[in-house]
C-alpha cells in the first residue's frame, strides 16, 4: 500500500460475484477504497448517492453487463463525472466493435483473465501512480 492508494477510490462494476470479490480484495490489499455494484445501474445509483465531498477516482468496469453495458455507464460517467478515470476489464476480444469503440474514446482495457498483478500496475498507471 502507498501513500496515494490510501486516498483513492474505485467502484469495480462487475456482474459476476467471484471476479467482483476476487479484483475487490486485491484492490483492497493494494490499499484503495473499493465499491462493488453488480452491474452497471447500481454503479450510476451509487455515483449519483455519494456523499458530499466524496468522489470515485476510478470506475474499473465489466463490458458486458446486464441492465446496463460497461459502454452505457462509461458515457453516463463521463458525462456527469468527467474527473473519474475509466478502466475497462473485459473477456471480449478488441477487435470487437464496441471494444473498437471505447479504444477510440481513449478507454484503457485489460483483456479477461487477467492476473491480479497485471491488474494492479493497470490501476496504478490509470490513476497515474506508480507502476
């Protein structure tokens, strides 16, 4: 943990329970605050529901997603909080059109699986920390 994990937070929007744990945990062994919704509508509830004063450094988001695409809140996100940085995890190729699309957009994308260490230099350089 470092000084400037402590100080962030990440919501990890992911709609399967075991990958949610497994990147929440890591996440919170690197030393980062980290939120869990389960897809992409509670993600934009809680962005929307937080706290004056208190903002989300990172959305490190599925894709694909019931309820609401990683694409959909990314835009939503954007537009409301242009000061979150974005971070894609996804098991869908990039040759994919809306992979295609978010890399055209400057979305940075960490290809499913992905070990836990690749993940946490990917957060750290998003963040623009340490890597």
């Amino acid at each position: 943990m470092n000084a400037t994990s402590a100080s962030q937070t990440i919501l990890v929007a992911e709609d399967e329970p075991m990958i949610l744990e497994l990147i929440s945990l890591t996440l919170k062994d690197d030393g980062y605050t980290v939120l869990e919704a389960p897809d992409g509508k509670e993600a934009l509830l809680m962005f929307n529901q937080l706290p004056a004063g208190r903002k989300i450094d990172l959305l490190l988001t599925d894709l694909m997603m019931p309820n609401m695409t990683g694409d959909e809140l990314a835009t939503e996100v954007t537009r409301l909080f242009p000061e979150t940085k974005i971070l894609f995890c996804t098991a869908y190729p990039e040759s994919l059109p809306i992979c295609s699309k978010m890399s055209q957009r400057g979305f940075p994308f960490l290809q499913k699986p992905v070990s836990m260490s690749v993940l946490k230099h990917k957060v750290r350089d998003v963040l623009g920390g340490l890597s």
